[in-house]
C-alpha cells in the first residue's frame, strides 16, 4: 500500500484546513476592500464588483493554495508515515510558522490601514 505513506491523522487535517479557511477568508475580505476602493463611484455597481471579486478571489487562490500544499510537504507534523506523528512540531517548525503569522497579519494591517485611505483618496 503506497497510499499509507501519504496518510495524515485527522488533527493534521484539521489543521491544515482551518488555517486555508482563515487565510482565504482574510484574503477574500483584503481583496474585496481593495476593489471596492478602487472602482470608481462612477462605475460602482453591483455586477462590477462581483465580477473583479471572483476574478481576483479564483485566479490568486489557485496560486496560493499550491505553494500552500508546498508548505505543508514539507511539515512533518501529524502524518501517520512517521514515527514522530503524535509528537508536537519542532521548534525550527513552530517558529517557521509563528514568523509567517506575524507576516501575513502585518501586511493586512498595513494594506487596511495605509493603503486603504491613500487608494480612497485618489
């Protein structure tokens, strides 16, 4: 069975898909602020936005999610192959991950709170 080596114990998977879901929901939401900002008043309407939203929101997840699964390959973290499965995440792992929250988190802070006002201002 060549499919066992693949396996990931349910904890893992959890994981693994709630933080796609925070950080599409957090993408979807930065992205749709920005159109919304950028369209002007004169052309705003519903089908527009809708429209710029799903292009932006379908075209950038695709390319997100496959360095996303790139990631986790390399995590090896609650796959049921190792002897480690049940074990936590090394520490070279949890600072890995601290570094790229408190990246993610900073650049949506500064794209609300910086660009935001100077995209609405123009």
């Amino acid at each position: 069975m060549g499919e066992a080596a693949a396996l990931e114990t349910r904890r893992r998977s959890i994981v693994k898909s709630l933080t796609w879901r925070v950080i599409g929901v957090i993408w979807t939401w930065v992205g749709a602020y920005v159109i919304i900002l950028i369209v002007p008043a004169s052309r705003r309407n519903a089908a527009i936005i809708a429209t710029l939203i799903v292009v932006y929101h379908h075209s950038t997840r695709m390319i997100m999610y496959y360095f996303y699964e790139r990631i986790w390959t390399s995590v090896r973290w609650g796959r049921t192959a190792d002897d480690a499965a049940r074990s936590p995440m090394s520490l070279a792992e949890k600072a890995a991950w601290m570094a790229a929250i408190i990246v993610t988190v900073a650049a949506i802070f500064a794209a609300i709170i910086w660009l935001g006002p100077m995209l609405k201002a123009k």
